[in-house]
C-alpha cells in the first residue's frame, strides 16, 4: 500500500484567524445563529465564489457565549473581505447586533492569547 505524500509547507493554502465579538443587549448562546448570520453576511457582500475563495470556517468550540467572542479560520488573502462582512452583520435571529473584528493571527494559539481573553 502507497503512502499518500503530504502537501509541502510552500503549497499550503496559508491561513489566518480572525477574532471577532457580538455587541447586543442581550446574550447570544446560540453558537449556530451567530455562525449562520456572519455567514449570510459574508456570502450577501462576496458571493459564492468570494465565499468558497475564503474558505472560513467558523471554529464552534472556540465560541464563548458569556463574552460572546470567538475565532474564524480564513485564507490570508481574503482577510479584507472577511473583516468587511463581520461589520455588515446587523441581526443574529432577531436581536439586533453589531459585530466587531478584534483581531487577527496566523497561529491559533496566539489569537486565543491575545484575543479571547478578558
């Protein structure tokens, strides 16, 4: 049986993450509106192509409910686009929100250093 080789480092699609929180009234606890809004958002400014281009992904287990922070996966190229959606993301089901990009980095334990505590 063949070993798969593996992608070499210089043809990885390089990737960063982006810190964002959820300004509203109330708490959000629902991780999947939020992830679904921010995605709405997305797709509505860069279209399904500029989405796919993105590549984000939404990390679920990074989301904290009670400082309604968490981190998104993007490709480095598009991060511009991805900032530019999170501040067009104007409701989460039907509250009200605004939502802020706090940072970004390109290793994951840094942005959760930095970014998600306090």
């Amino acid at each position: 049986m063949q070993r798969v080789k593996t992608v070499l480092p210089s043809w990885r699609e390089k990737k960063r993450y982006v810190a964002f929180q959820v300004l509203s009234n109330s708490k959000i606890k629902a991780v999947a509106d939020v992830s679904k809004a921010i995605w709405r958002s997305h797709l509505v400014l860069c279209g399904e192509l500029g989405a796919a281009r993105a590549g984000m992904q939404f990390l679920h287990s990074k989301y904290d409910p009670e400082t309604q922070r968490g981190l998104l996966r993007v490709s480095h190229d598009q991060l511009h686009h991805v900032r530019a959606s999170l501040a067009l993301v104007r409701n989460v089901g039907e509250q009200p929100v605004i939502v802020r990009s706090i940072g970004a980095s390109g290793v994951l334990r840094k942005a959760e250093g930095r970014y998600m505590a306090s």
